[in-house]
C-alpha cells in the first residue's frame, strides 16, 4: 500500500518505518531540510532500540523515503496519517495549530480518494475538526478522516508497532474501515485485536490509557511516601499487590515521578478536556499535583542530609533521560534535580547513556558531562540515580566508594536492593524504602526520621 507520513518525529518515523517493514511503500514528509538529508542517507534524529537496522534496511529495498515536499509526498498515497506536534499550551490544552494547517494544505492538493489518519495524540472533537477543514475545498467522496492513536513505549516502541496488543481505529465509514483494517491486518495476524469504534471515543482512548497508567504511578508514588513514615517497604507492597490479577503488575514501581513525551501532556490535556465540559476531574488533577511534589522528593532528601547551602558538595547523577532506552529529556525529572542542586550551589556531574547531548543543550557549561558513569563519581559527596538504565544496575561498588569523596547514594529508582546495600558501606536512601546506615546496619529497622536526628548532617 502507498502511505505517507507527515511529521518524521518519533511517532512518525517509527510508525513510517514499520509500515515499510511489512512491505507497504512509504514515503515521510518533514519541512526541516536537515533532517530529512540525515534520513535520506539513514542516520535518525532519534534513539530508539531497532529502529536503525529497520530504517536501513528499508530505504536500501527501496521501501521507504523522505522528502520535504508535501505535494510529491502524497501524490501517490492510499493513506495519509498526520504524525504532526500537539504542544501543551499553559492551559495544558493540545495546541492543533500544525495538524489543521497541514489539512489545509492536503484540501488544495489531494485529487484521488485518501483516508486521512490522525496519529498525533489529539483532544476528543479532532477528526471533526480536520474533516472540517478538507471539506473547504475537497468533495467529501476523496476522503475519510480517521482516528488512530499510537501506543508506543519509548524504547520498545517498534515491538510495540511491529505487535501490538490492540490497535485501535475511529472512523465512521465503512470504506476507510476496509483499507485501515487491511493495512494493519500483518501486525495482528497472532490475534490480538483491532477495536473500531466511533472517532470521538479512539481519541479519548488515548487519554484515558495515559492518564490511568499515570495514575497507577502517582498512587504508588503516594504509597511509597507513606511506607518511608510507617516502616513498611514498598518493593513487599508492590509485589503484594501486583499478583492480584485485577491490579497487575506493570506501572508499580514508585519513583520521582513520571516525565516523557506522553504522560505529561496527556494528563494535562484530558484535565483541560474535563474543564472544558465544565467537569471536575478531580482525580486526574490529583495526579498531576503528586507528580510535581514527586519530582521534589531527592532534592529533598539531599537538603535534609547536607543542608540546604549545598555550594561545598559535588554531585554525581546517573541517567537524564525520563526512562531507560530513550534519549528523550521532556520534562524528565532529571532536569528539576538538576536546577534545584546548582542554584542550591552544587556541583553536578553528570552521566547517561544517550541524553548528554540533549541536557547540554539546556544547561550548557553549567554543569560537567562526564565520559563514563565512574568519570561522574571524581570528588563526588554524594551519587544520585534517576534513570535506571542497567547498566546502572550492578556497578563496582568497591570503584565507587574509591572514587567519591563521601559514601552516600540517593537512589530515585530503587535500582539497588536494600540487601546488597547492606553489604555495603554507603548511607544508602531510595523511595519507599527504610535508609541503610553504614554504622546501624542491625538498625535498620528504625524510623528515617529518627535516624535523621540521629546522624546529624554528616557522619
């Protein structure tokens, strides 16, 4: 089948590639000439596991292709999907400014029958507003406008593409049902489902799914915080609960909250949704509130261990990105670290597999990136863990207490368990969870408030 995508962003270039893995004919649309060079000759502008063996693969078979003309894009395709940006504004709604230019743009040149695709996550009422504006100036029997939304994990997202566990289209005709079910027929062949339904309720799909999974991370983050004030671990609640088969357990692990590309935006946009419908959505509006107090938590932590003036210490952070496997920074909780640290006067140096480039751009020479994750830990008083890349997982201990300065983690991830910390001569903190203490470690037991009182700042 001839597709086209316009916008070669994450959601477009993953989805545009593996639509060219299964034998379609894809061309990528995108206004910025640069980036287009570096696809045309295989290099993405994104990581993400297997996508560049893909992309490759698929431009040498002649499968797949990039240009900046809208108009030689689409000249030949079956199924145009609209992979465009959908930026929060301040309200928290999803700006439409570049999906209903792009429609206008396609209403003066489309000249065979199209179905229109919106694969951006969109609020509830878009279709109807895309079809609005094609009809200005196209017959409506040259196009269907359709609801696909994406549900893509960053850092699996072509596993998630290449078999997902639903696909989930809108669409009120039966024609475009034929040519979308017949386009994705090759990725459900396993018999997972395609759920068509009316367009309003895919694009509310979208939303809802984010919010809930949002949701699920902000309770156990809220769990987390009272488990540290009663005594109780929060990994033995989570397993307790997870083997509940009403519950599951995915999108349990307590953290400093979530970030990324989805999540905020979306939470942000069905409470804006909500508000436009002069409805109180009074739980979503709470898990935006727990995110933002959650990203607060180790700064916390820190400033209760050394003190608030933290102009004589020096801080090691593992991970940036907002997840494992990604280089995407959008509104990682890294980033609120890092600014609370400096302009509490620290020193930060810095480490992640793949986002360094990405923070550099926002902090410049304000920090130092480090060449390795022990570079990070020279002169360090403290190491700080947010991203729970694995490499992480099971450093040199004996290298690390010999390359910091104090023998102090924060762990925002929980990444180290509290048996091998034990083992250990760190003060060890992480989220949930009782501190161990290199001096009491028969202890361990005791209250973190009361072990705080204890110590003082510094042992």
């Amino acid at each position: 089948m001839q597709i086209a995508i316009i916008g070669t962003g994450y959601v477009g270039l993953v989805t545009g590639t593996c639509f060219a893995e299964t034998g379609n004919n894809v061309t990528c649309i995108d206004i910025d000439e640069k980036k287009i060079h570096n696809l045309q000759h295989g290099k993405s502008p994104i990581y993400e596991p297997g996508l560049d063996v893909l992309l490759e693969r698929n431009i040498k078979e002649k499968r797949l292709h990039f240009t900046t003309s809208l108009s030689e894009g689409i000249k030949k395709a079956k199924v145009i999907f609209l992979a465009l940006p959908t930026p929060p504004g301040k309200d928290g709604s999803a700006d439409l400014q570049y999906v209903l230019e792009v429609a206008e743009s396609l209403s003066r040149i489309i000249t065979h029958y199209t179905v229109i695709v919106n694969k951006s996550t969109v609020p509830v009422g878009t279709a109807e507003k895309v079809h609005n504006v094609l009809v200005q100036h196209l017959d409506t029997d040259l196009f269907d406008v359709v609801s696909n939304p994406e549900f893509l994990r960053e850092g699996v997202a072509v596993d998630d593409f290449l078999k997902p566990d639903r696909v989930v289209i809108g669409t009120s005709s039966e024609k475009a049902k034929k040519v979308m079910d017949e386009l994705y027929q090759p990725y459900v062949r396993q018999g997972n489902p395609i759920h068509f339904m009316d367009e309003r309720s895919s694009e509310m799909t979208k939303y809802a799914a984010n919010s809930y999974l949002a949701m699920r991370i902000s309770f156990m983050n809220e769990m987390a915080n009272l488990c540290e004030k009663t005594g109780a671990n929060v990994d033995w609640v989570r397993i307790g609960i997870g083997g509940d088969s009403r519950i599951g357990k995915r999108f349990l692990f307590p953290g400093i909250g979530y970030g990324g590309s989805c999540f905020p935006k979306d939470v942000k946009a069905l409470a804006f949704t909500a508000l436009e419908m002069d409805y109180d959505f009074q739980l979503v509006n709470t898990v935006m509130k727990v995110n933002d107090q959650q990203k607060l938590v180790l700064g916390k932590k820190i400033k209760n261990y050394f003190g608030s003036d933290l102009s004589e210490y020096t801080f090691a952070i593992w991970g940036l990105a907002f997840k494992p496997e990604t280089d995407d920074i959008r509104d990682a909780p890294a980033l609120d670290l890092i600014t609370e640290l400096t302009e509490a006067g620290a020193q930060v140096r810095v480490f992640d597999p793949e986002a360094m480039e990405n923070v550099k751009q926002l902090f410049g020479d304000k920090i130092y990136y480090s060449e390795d994750q022990y570079d990070a830990l020279t002169g360090a008083s403290a190491l700080i863990v947010v991203t729970e890349w694995s490499e992480f997982r099971n450093p040199d201990f004996e290298r690390v207490a010999v390359t910091m300065k104090h023998p102090a983690i924060f762990d925002g991830r929980n990444v180290f368990s509290l048996e091998k910390m034990l083992e250990q001569s760190f003060y060890y903190e992480s989220i949930g969870r009782k501190v161990v203490h290199p001096h009491i470690h028969d202890r361990l037991a005791q209250p973190h408030n009361e072990i705080v009182r204890e110590r003082g700042v510094l042992d």
